[in-house]
C-alpha cells in the first residue's frame, strides 16, 4: 500500500515523508474499504435525492433590489468615457 500512497501523492503534488507515508497507508486502505463497503448496499428501487429531508425550500423573488448607480459612482473619477473608466496607458 506504500507504493499507492506514494502513488497519490505524486498525483497530488503532495510532499510526504516515510513517516506520513505510513501513517496514511491505513487511512488509505480504510476510506477504500468504506467505499467498498456502500458499493455492496443493494439500492435498487431507491430514488436519487439532492437533499436528505423531504422539504421544499423557500424561493425569494427575483427581483432587482439595486438600481443603477454608475453615473453617482464615477462621479469622483478622473475622467470617464461612455460609462467606463478612462486610465493611463501602461503599455507602450
């Protein structure tokens, strides 16, 4: 399982020690074995949910709650141009 760590961790990016390395082979196996494990559960018949209880949630209405405040916050610019911000230009 050492490999498979070491394995995991390459694709990651993740730097581990040989201590970590150990630590983790365990963990490693048992997450697998847990997949396993529900992998086995028969659910045939079971519909997919997105949520666990039955509940519907609330909907707020959409609605624009802000008006367009352009001109009052380009206000303190510089300078503007056609709504948009005008700024030196850095590139030559």
């Amino acid at each position: 399982m050492d490999i498979d760590v070491r394995k995991v961790a390459m694709l990651s990016r993740i730097r581990l020690t040989d201590d970590e390395a150990a630590e983790l082979g365990p963990q490693l196996s048992n997450i697998i074995g847990y997949v396993e494990q529900l992998s086995a559960v028969n659910t045939d018949g079971v519909e997919p949910i997105a949520h666990p209880h039955d509940i519907a949630m609330p909907q707020r209405v959409d609605a624009v709650t802000n008006s367009n405040r352009r001109d009052a916050l380009q206000a303190s610019a510089p300078k503007t141009e056609s709504g948009l911000y005008v700024v030196p230009k850095v590139i030559e």
